[in-house]
C-alpha cells in the first residue's frame, strides 16, 4: 500500500494542469447506470466499502468522481473515503468529485472550514480542495495561516517522517489555493516559498504563468540554473496562459544572451500552442535563420507541435541530416503522423538503407511493430 503523502502527492496532482478547470453542466451529470436511478454519495460510499472485488470498486470509484456532493453529508461521505483509504485512486476520485464544485455550492462552506481547522494534515487538503473550488472568503484566513508557515523539509522525499511529508503537502495545496484565490497578489509569498521549496515555483507555471514569466526568466538567468526555474518551466502550464505569452516566449527563444536551458523549454511550450499558421512561421524562420543555437530552439518547437504541417520538413530532416540522432527523431515523429502503410514504407527504407547501425535496427524493430496485426 502507498503512503499517504504519496497519495497525497498523486492525488493533488502536481504539474497537472487540468486540476483546476471548471467542468460544464453536462459533465457534472453523474453516470448513471441503464434502468437505474442516479446513485447518491451515501449508497456510493457503500458500494465501496463493501465491495470485495476490484473491478466494482473501480466502477465505484468511476461513479464517484463522477458525482458532485450536494449536501454537507456528500461531503462527509467523500471525507471518510479519503481518510480511511489513502490509495491515490480513491483519493483522486474524491478529489475529482470535489472538482466539480463552484461557487453555487456555498452551503457546503461550512464542511470545508470545520476539516481546516482539524490538526490532521489530510483534513487540511481535504478543506483546502473544497473550500478552493468554492471560493470561500472565509476559509482564506484559515488557508492563509497554513500558506505562511515554514516548510520543515526542502521536499516531501527528502524526510522519512510521515508528518512531515504530510505538512508538506498541506501548505503546498494551500498556497496553490492562495494563487487562484488572489492571483498575483500571490507572487511575493510564493517567491519567498520557493526559496524554502523550489517545488513552489510549478504553482507559478500552474496558476500565474503570465504574471511570472519575468520571474522565471530572471530565476533562470542567475549563475546557475535554478531549480526554481526547472519547476515553473516543467509545470503544465494552461494552454490559454502560453497563448497570451507567446510573443515573449519568441522573444526569448530567440534571444541569444537568453540561458539554452529556458530557450529550449520555452521552445517546447511554444510549439505545443502554436496555430497551424504560427507553425509555417516556425518553419519558415527555422530554414531562414543562420545562428545554430537558434535553429536548434526552433527545431525544437517545431518537433513540440506534433503538427501534420511539419511532415515534409521530418521527411526533409530523415534523409538528409548529418547527426543521426536528429535522423531517428524525425522518423520517430513522423510514426506518430503518418498512416500507418506510410509508416512500414518508412521504416523499410531506413531499416535498408539507414546509414546507423543503431538506427537500422531501431528501425526494423519499429517496422516488425507495425507489421503486428492489430487486436479486432
């Protein structure tokens, strides 16, 4: 059995970008089975507990997430399954249940306070998701005071004592809750955290991209690449966040005085939200630019698109680069683009006439998976 600072490591879901997003109406809608009336949280939560196989309890757990509580007993409920049984799955169907709160569901504030005022660190999570989904001006002063204090550890894996791992996680998720609460009212704590746990710094890729992008810049530009750097640039930063900071993120790419480690991961970023016309840009600029570094930080970005507009350039790129890693990338890619008739012809070809070995077996091996017959 998993930890419960692993699970709640897991469940709070750290570099997941989709945490935090609103459902729709219709995803709010919980699954019902055909025939049967909706199942409320109590009969689910009974499910649960007496199930003894684990397809039912997955199928449980599927429903769960799926169900939005609607009175403070939902919520009671939901906190028992996160208490008793600290396994990632059940923990990140509860959170996910939670998830589809807003602030419509104000009755349910007075749940969410009471488990923050609990010592245990896992009652606080529990409040910190709920109260967060809802908004609540009353739990800030509770959530804030978590925030504020002094991280015990650097990170949750660098300490064996449970509790501490577990406080960890706490004031993580109550900062992450201070950002999306008060925005970039947030930054300067959020700085100052960092400090203490670089790991704070992916809340700033997470929630505040836009407003901290300097930051990040200035973080990567020291004498040394910041760890604090490494976690806002690796975080899974919200598409609509990359678009609104695009231009930047071209600014620095293209930078040469820029730091190779933030061109590249901004390059990366960029590509994954370009437009298809932005992508013909990024092709255009990539064949026109005579500096290597630059066109390496395109490249990049154009690799990180994964767009059907960049199969000639792969084809280009397979045939006639020199450095036979970028050769096997571009193949690589282009199996993840193509139909599959066109991927066996490309890696018959290579696999005949590659000019590296490693990459001549690597393709065969690719073409005898593409050669398996498919399950019906």
């Amino acid at each position: 059995m998993m930890t419960i600072a692993l699970s709640l490591a897991v469940a709070c879901g750290i570099g997941n970008a989709a945490v935090d997003k609103p459902q729709s109406a219709a995803a709010n809608t919980p699954t019902v089975l055909e025939g049967a009336a909706p199942a409320g949280l109590n009969e689910l939560h009974q499910r649960f507990v007496e199930a003894l196989d684990d397809d039912k309890r997955r199928a449980t757990l599927d429903h769960i997430s799926r169900t939005m509580p609607q009175s403070i007993p939902d919520v009671q409920w939901l906190y028992d399954l996160f208490i008793r049984f600290p396994q990632d799955s059940v923990r990140q169907a509860v959170l996910a249940s939670l998830r589809r709160l807003d602030e419509s569901n104000a009755n349910l504030e007075p749940a969410f306070i009471q488990y923050l005022k609990l010592p245990e660190n896992e009652a606080k999570v529990f409040g910190i998701a709920g109260a967060t989904r809802l908004r609540s001006a009353r739990a800030l002063p509770l959530i804030t005071e978590i925030a504020r204090q002094r991280f015990k550890v650097k990170s949750p894996g660098e300490t064996p004592i449970l509790s501490d791992r577990n406080a960890w996680w706490a004031q993580y998720e109550a900062l992450s809750s201070l950002a999306q609460l008060q925005g970039a009212a947030t930054l300067p704590l959020l700085k100052r955290k960092s400090e203490e746990s670089p790991a704070v710094a992916r809340i700033l890729g997470l929630h505040l991209w836009k407003e901290s992008l300097p930051q990040i810049a200035k973080w990567a530009a020291g004498k040394k690449f910041s760890e604090q750097a490494h976690e806002a640039l690796t975080s899974d930063v919200p598409l609509a966040d990359l678009r609104a900071t695009r231009p930047e993120m071209m600014r620095l790419v293209r930078d040469p005085k820029s730091d190779r480690e933030l061109r590249h991961l901004l390059a990366l970023k960029i590509g994954f939200c370009s437009t298809a016309e932005e992508i013909d840009g990024l092709l255009a600029e990539e064949a026109a630019t005579k500096d290597p570094e630059t066109k390496l930080m395109l490249s990049a970005a154009i690799f990180a698109s994964r767009s059907p507009r960049t199969i000639p350039w792969l084809k280009a790129l397979a045939a006639g680069s020199n450095d036979p890693r970028k050769r096997m990338g571009a193949l690589t890619q282009l199996g993840l683009l193509l139909p599959l008739a066109e991927q066996r012809e490309l890696w018959t070809s290579a696999a005949t006439h590659e000019a590296d070995p490693d990459n001549r077996q690597r393709a065969a091996d690719m073409l005898r998976a593409a050669s398996q017959p498919t399950a019906p």
